[in-house]
C-alpha cells in the first residue's frame, strides 16, 4: 500500500508527525518542570468535588473544594471526559504563599501529552524509515528493509 501513496506525500507527512511529537515533547517537557517545581514547594491537601460543569461538547471539569487554616478554597480540574463524581476525593497541593492556587497532584496532562509525543513521534519515524527502505542507490537500498521474524 505504502508504494501507491507518492513518496514525497510520505515524507511530508512522516515530517509532520515527528514536528508535532516534537512540539508535544516540549510541551510535556515544560509541564513537567512546573508540575516538579510546584510538587516541591506545594503542600498537599485532600479535597471534595462539590460541583461538576459541563462545557463545549460534553466536556466535564470536577468543582474541588478545599481547606487552608479554616478558610474553604475551590479548584476547578481541567475540561476533558473524564472527572471525578460529587462527593469522591481528590489530591491537591497548594500554595503555601497563596492557599488559592493549587494543582492536582494525579494530573492527566502529565501522563498524556509525553504518551502522546511518543505515539507521534514513533509513527513519524517509521513513515521516514519507510520511505527511506525504499530508496536505492546503485541497486542497494540506504537503510535495510525491516522484517518481522516470528519463529513458531
């Protein structure tokens, strides 16, 4: 199948892949440094979800409700499909400068976005790797044809 697709088609399209995983690396990347500087200096705190919303096209975000020194906080999980029900807990850490701000501590953006990356990338490299088996020079090609060997 890979033949019939134009082989500079194939390339363009192995090349975005790896850009976009690359973009995805970074991002996860810079997530993890602040996720790491924030799980240092925060200080951890249970919480409740008291409230769900609902936004854009069945997208869910838990209401948590927390409390610093005898004053309730509220933190808003980010929208996606999965969210925690009215009375479940949920890990925080917050601010000890600034008890209104806080972070997950099992945020799903940390586990996504390099898992994401990796998909991508590894689907990039093997479109590019692909299309570079294809290519002879003076009858031999310039990278070896992967096989899969199964010994039964």
């Amino acid at each position: 199948m890979l033949r019939k697709i134009n082989k500079k088609v194939l390339t363009v399209f192995g090349m975005s892949f790896i850009l976009m995983g690359l973009g995805f690396l970074m991002i996860s990347i810079q997530s993890a440094k602040e996720f790491n500087y924030k799980s240092i200096k925060y200080e951890p705190v249970e919480s409740t979800v008291v409230d769900l919303k609902i936004d854009y096209e069945s997208l869910y975000s838990s209401v948590c409700r927390y409390k610093v020194n005898g004053v309730d906080y509220e933190y808003q999980t980010a929208y996606g499909q999965f969210y925690k029900d009215i009375g479940e807990k949920v890990m925080l850490k917050y601010n000890p400068d600034d008890p209104g701000e806080a972070v997950e501590v099992n945020g799903l953006k940390y586990t996504i976005y390099p898992l994401l990356s990796l998909i991508l990338l590894l689907t990039g490299i093997s479109i590019i790797y692909e299309r570079l088996a294809s290519i002879k020079v003076k009858g031999r090609r310039i990278v070896p044809k992967l096989r899969l060997i199964v010994e039964s």
